[in-house]
C-alpha cells in the first residue's frame, strides 16, 4: 500500500492519473432511472466502472412523537461483499453506516421532501420512505455515486395504493413522490498535497483525506462530511467546496 | 378446476425469457448476470482466497462458500431486512450441495472460493435463477467444471405440470400448487437440487422430470453462450 501510495502520488503531482483524466474529472456517467421492477421507485447507475442500484420501498408506518406530522425518511447502503473483495459479510461495517449516513444528511437537510406531504394522518401513519443503495461493482466514489441513485431513484417513485389503511404494492398510483430540491453530495479526495475529485477505488484507498460537500441546485450547501486522519487547510476546504458547487451543477444535469 | 392457461399467456413447458451474460463485475474474479422474466441475479465469484476462521480449511481441496441476499427493495411486497436469515442461509447450503458435484476445487487446498448472489428483483425462482448465475461465474471464473449445473423449477398449478411457475402462479389461490425446485448436470441428467412444497403425485414428478430434460439443456445451452461470448474476439 505504501509503494502504491507513493506512485500514485508522484503521478498525481505530475497531474496524471492512472485513467487519464484530469483531477477534477468525473469518469463517464449512466443513469437508468425507474430501472426496479419491484421497488416503487428505482435507478441503476454506472461510474466508470463502479455501478450501484437503488431502490426506493415505501411503508406505512408511526410518525416520531417529536414530529407526528412528519413523514420518515431512511437512506441505507449495503456494502456487499459480492462488489468489493475488501468488503465482507456480516453486520454493516462502520464504511458502510458512513455512508449511508452522509447521503442520507445531503438528502435530509436540503429539505428534500415535503416532509409533511408524507402525512397521511397527524400524530398516527404516515409514510416511510426507504431508499436502499447497493453497490454491484464498487469501484470507488460510493458516496458520490450512491447519493445520485438515491435521488433518481427517488424521482422515479410513485406512491403505492392503499386500500382500506393498507399498503396494495401491486397498484402503483400515479403520484410522485415529490421533490422540492436536488441535492447532489461531492467528495473530493487528498492525497498527499493533491486534491482528487471523483476517486477510484485504488484513489480512494490511498487518500489521506476527503472532504463531502452537497449542494442544491442554487449552488448553497447543505451538509458537510470531513473524514480521513488528515488535517485540511481552510484553502482547500475552500477549493474543495469550490468544485462541489461546480461538479453538483453537471451531476444534477444528468438526472 | 382445470388450469388452462398461464397468467402469463406461456406454454405450460415455457420458461420465462432469459439472459445471460458472464463478467459484469469488474472487481470480482469471475461473474454473471441471469435474469428469468422478472428475477434477476447477480453472482460474484472471489477467490481462491485464504480462508478464515483456519479450522473451517480443508486440507484436501477448496472450500466453495456460498452467499445468498436479496437487496432490500426486490420483493413485491414489504422491504426486505438485509442481512441472513433462516431462509437464506439454508438456500447457501442447498445451493452449494448443487454446484460441488461438478466443480473441482483439489488444486486449491485450505483455500476458500466465496460465491455471493444478490438480487436486485425477484418473481420467484430465486434458488434456480442463483445455481444458473453461480454456475456461469464460476466458469467465467476458470474452475475445472465437469459441466454447468443447470436450474428451472417444475410446478404444478392445479391439474396442470409447468416449468418455472412466476410468482403469480405460486400465489394461486384457485387450486393446489407445487413448486418442485430443481437443478440438473445438464451433459448426464444427474439431478442435484431437488426440493418441493405442495401436493403432487409421483406420476406427475415422473412426468415432469421427463418433461424438463429438453428445458434444462437449452437454459445450458444459453449459459454456455454467455461464458463464450465472453471469451470471443
């Protein structure tokens, strides 16, 4: 790990990277949206060679007593092992809950929903949205990749029917799950002195930091994430939330 | 009651249509994608890979250790909860019973090969439609195989014997149905997997294990195709 880490670097320092593309490149994107037969809303989609599926499953439930008029929205990434061969079976490693739990924080606090159109009766049901993102092949970039399924996803999906207080999810009613904004989450990596956007998994296992910025569409932020065991300078804090504001605009085109 | 014809308009010996396609996950060391109707599987193969906890080796040959799991939004109906459970962990084991009869692992001994299938949507037929996409990564994968196990499910839906019953078939409420699960070493008729749930006569399983032989050879016959087509040009 450490060779390649210096290699990577000193190409990185040259601005050359092992798949010719520039730093602050994305690789080519696809987005298959409304792509799950089963689920209520869905969407598979590629990165280079990191392809994840998310698929959204919506339940009627009991609201939080500290906000009964309030739908509930729940973000899930599964790490299987089948997409990684450092990833292994068992409960959800602490990879895993961090990011689920950095997507979820970009799609919760942009307000994403109109949480309380997911009221069905205050303070008794409401609806539950759960979106769960699986990676088939992971190839770096998971948070990036897994929050932009998410919101396909979720622009895909229609409400089940209900019928007599219960969920029919064999009749899908033509009403969207609306959304009111778009958050895209971007993660920029360092290594070393040089910062990465759009990592692949061998970038991704070297970097020293990273830093996860989502941003809606009129370009404010809305969460943040810092991990890795290195320090970031305000300048590239500020570099960083630069090319989040920049690279969530040509995301967001896609959808 | 008579069963006429199926929800779905098939043959009574149709199968679902079916793809097939081997190494679609870049980081694994052999894969495939197999979809019948609306189940679709994915199988990765890793390994052979040292093997963990130690007292599990085998000093003769490899381990084939099988991983079951559909994703959380691939039922119809609720969420399914991630994770193993009763259901899954005995589909591992009948899976791997299933494939170990073709597959040579003596090159490989104390080592593991992990084998995971996940499901991003299922119609029934899961174990079937998960021995075809085992087989087809562990080929793409390069093991010595004596041949591709090969997996369709025999049912019967009241009067009528049919292949690979959908879902819907499976919930008919209007009469009695069996779903007889069964995976065959296509080359020698040698069945590996045999299950079933529900009534049926033993004059209908005779029959219908007459019935299959033809069907299994064509699904084979596509598996094969997918590993080709891999290695062509």
């Amino acid at each position: 790990m450490y060779a390649q880490k210096e290699h990577t670097l000193a190409q990185l320092q040259k601005g050359v990277r092992a798949d010719g593309r520039k730093l602050d490149e994305f690789r080519k994107i696809t987005i298959d949206a409304d792509s799950v037969a089963t689920a209520e809303g869905g969407a598979r989609v590629t990165c280079g060679d990191t392809h994840v599926i998310a698929g959204v499953k919506m339940a009627l439930g009991t609201p939080y007593p500290d906000t009964p008029d309030s739908g509930v929205l729940m973000v899930n990434v599964e790490l299987l092992p089948m997409s990684n061969p450092e990833y292994e079976p068992g409960p959800p490693s602490i990879d895993s809950i961090e990011t689920s739990r950095v997507i979820d924080r970009g799609i919760r606090e942009s307000h994403a929903f109109d949480s309380k159109s997911l009221c069905v009766t205050a303070g008794e049901q409401v609806w539950i949205v759960n979106v769960d993102i699986c990676p088939v092949n992971a190839d770096g970039n998971l948070i990036d990749i897994g929050g932009l399924a998410a919101v396909a996803a979720i622009k895909s999906a229609k409400f089940p029917e209900v019928e007599d207080g219960k969920v029919n999810y064999k009749k899908l009613s033509k009403k969207p799950l609306k959304l009111e904004h778009v958050p895209i989450p971007i993660t920029v990596v360092k290594i070393g002195d040089v910062l990465v956007v759009d990592p692949t998994y061998d970038e991704w296992s070297v970097a020293d930091a990273r830093l996860t910025a989502t941003t809606i569409e009129d370009g404010r932020l809305c969460s943040l994430q810092k991990g890795g065991d290195v320090p970031l300078t305000i300048d590239e804090v500020n570099t960083i939330v630069d090319l989040a504001v920049k690279k969530g605009k040509e995301l967001r085109k896609l959808l | 009651m008579a069963y006429k014809k199926r929800y779905d308009g098939r043959g009574f010996n149709d199968t679902r249509p079916i793809e097939a396609t081997a190494g679609v996950i870049k980081n694994a060391d052999g894969s495939a994608h197999f979809k019948i109707g609306k189940t679709e599987a994915y199988a990765a193969v890793y390994g052979p890979r040292s093997l963990h906890p130690r007292f599990m080796q085998d000093p003769k040959k490899g381990v084939l250790r099988c991983f079951y799991g559909m994703m959380p939004f691939s039922g119809a109906g609720d969420r399914v909860r991630p994770g193993p459970n009763r259901r899954s962990k005995e589909l591992c084991l009948v899976i791997q019973k299933a494939l170990m009869p073709v597959l040579d692992l003596s090159a490989y001994p104390n080592a593991v090969v992990d084998l995971f299938i996940d499901f991003p949507q299922t119609d029934a037929g899961t174990r079937c439609a998960a021995i075809c996409a085992a087989s087809i990564a562990l080929a793409d994968a390069g093991f010595p195989m004596r041949d591709m196990v090969t997996a369709v499910s025999l049912g019967k839906v009241e009067d009528k014997m049919v292949i690979d019953l959908d879902y819907q078939e499976e919930a008919h409420e209007d009469g009695d149905v069996a779903d007889i699960p069964l995976a065959m070493v296509p080359s020698t008729g040698e069945i590996t997997l045999l299950q079933a749930d529900g009534f049926f006569t033993a004059d209908d399983l005779k029959g219908g294990l007459a019935d299959i032989q033809p069907v299994v050879e064509e699904i084979a016959e596509q598996m094969r195709a997918a590993v080709r087509a891999r290695y062509e040009g």
